[in-house]
C-alpha cells in the first residue's frame, strides 16, 4: 500500500513537472513583452514561470483526476 503512495507521487511530480515545462515552452511563442512596459525584463520573465505554474499545475491536475477516474471505473461494472 505504501509502495502505491510513492509511485502516485513520483508520478504526480514527473507529471507537473512535465505540464509546467510544456505550458513554459509554448508560452514562448506568445508575445507578452508588447504590453510589457519597457526595462521590466525581471517582471516580464517572472510572468511567464507563474503563469507556466499556473497553467501548468491546472492541467496536469485535469490529467491526474482523470487518470484516477479510469482507474476506478472497474468499480462501476463489479
């Protein structure tokens, strides 16, 4: 049981990781530095790590209940 705990973790760590590095790399492509005042690099590039949590904490979330909701349909049919 507890070995099931450590692997849940590991895989929800792997995945947020994975989601906030994903939602960082296409946030690259928006061009957020145009309504940026100028000389706020620090600012500008803060945005982009807090709305990369952000976005990507919210999706890996969405994944992980979902992955947990398919784990427990099995119940639904016994």
């Amino acid at each position: 049981m507890t070995a099931e705990f450590g692997t849940q973790a590991v895989l929800s760590i792997l995945v947020n990781l994975f989601f906030i590095g994903m939602t960082f790399w296409i946030l690259q492509a928006v061009h957020i530095d145009k309504i940026i005042k100028k000389n706020r690099i620090v600012q500008a590039r803060l945005l982009y790590i807090f709305l990369s949590v952000a976005i990507g904490y919210s999706v890996s979330n969405f994944f992980l209940d979902y992955l947990l909701w398919v784990q427990r349909l099995h119940f639904l049919f016994q």
